[in-house]
C-alpha cells in the first residue's frame, strides 16, 4: 500500500483521458483537465479499497478507469435535448415565416397547457422525476406519462400535435 504513489499512475490517466475524450460525444461537457480529474478520483478511491489477495493494483486500477470513463462517453450520448428526443424538434426543423423573423412565440399559443407543460418537463423535469430518472434513466416517458397523469396514447398525440405545430407548418 505504501509503494502505491500517483505519480506512477499519471500517465495511465492522462493516456485513458484522451482516449476517452475522443469518444465523448461532441460538443463535451468535459475536457482534458476534467477527465484526468475523474481519474485521480478513482485511483483514490481504488487505493483506499484495494485488496491484494483480488488482483495487481495496476490491474484493478485499470480496470475500474476505463470503466468510469465508459460510463463517462456513455453518459455524454444519453444526455441529449429532450425536445430533440422526444418529441423530435430540433432548432433548425422549425421552420419560420418569412414576414415574421421569429414566430415561435404565435406556434407556441397554439399548443394546448397540457402540450406546454410535457415540454416543460422534457426540458426541465421536476425534482420528483429527477430523483426516479436517477435510478430508472430508460424510464423518462414512463415517468412523464405518470406526472402528467396521461396514457401513452394521450402522449402519443400530444408528441404528435407538438410537432405538427411546432415542425411541419408552414
């Protein structure tokens, strides 16, 4: 435990980091410092927990790295713009008239409060969901339907009116 310095490890850190920055998706939240950052933490953190009798630290190490910049990369592609995702708008979709310079304020006063509100909670979601996103993220619809008290048909609808509205007319 001793003989376990970081300075050893910095350069396994550094090289892993710039793999990994390579793979997040772009723009990134993260850059180079951040993620050799990450690393640092994690080699604390396995340094604290290593067991000789499991493996080399070098090994542990390694592993446990690469995994927290996976989780890292993969993090990076699943957090996206609700809006985009859900209910497939993005800004250069929406489509403007050319009289008026920006009129999305007169598409928005055609959806219904229902409509505003799923938007709403897309883009910014309650502290309740936040908290059940933490620990079922594949659920975000699920828990959307459930806050807004909808069935899935009813949200089918809404998606759909949102982006005629907001996409399709012209």
């Amino acid at each position: 435990m001793n003989n376990i310095h970081l300075d050893d490890y910095m350069a396994l850190i550094v090289d892993q980091a710039k793999i990994a920055l390579e793979k997040i998706k772009k723009p990134s939240i993260y850059d180079l410092q951040d993620l050799v950052q990450e690393g640092v933490v994690v080699f604390c953190k396995i340094r604290k927990k290593y067991n000789s009798d499991r493996a080399t630290f070098c090994t542990m190490f390694t592993t446990c790295l690469k995994n927290r910049y996976c989780d890292l990369v993969w993090k990076s592609y699943k957090e996206f713009s609700p809006l985009e995702s859900d209910i497939g708008v993005t800004c250069s979709n929406i489509r403007f008239s050319s009289h008026i310079t920006l009129n999305l304020e007169d598409k928005l006063f055609k959806l219904s409060f229902l409509e505003i509100l799923y938007i709403r909670l897309c883009v910014s979601p309650s502290e309740e969901m936040v908290k059940e996103l933490l620990k079922f993220p594949m659920r975000r619809r699920v828990i959307l339907r459930r806050v807004l008290n909808i069935t899935e048909d009813d949200e089918f609808e809404i998606r759909n009116h949102i982006r005629k509205v907001l996409v399709e007319e012209v």
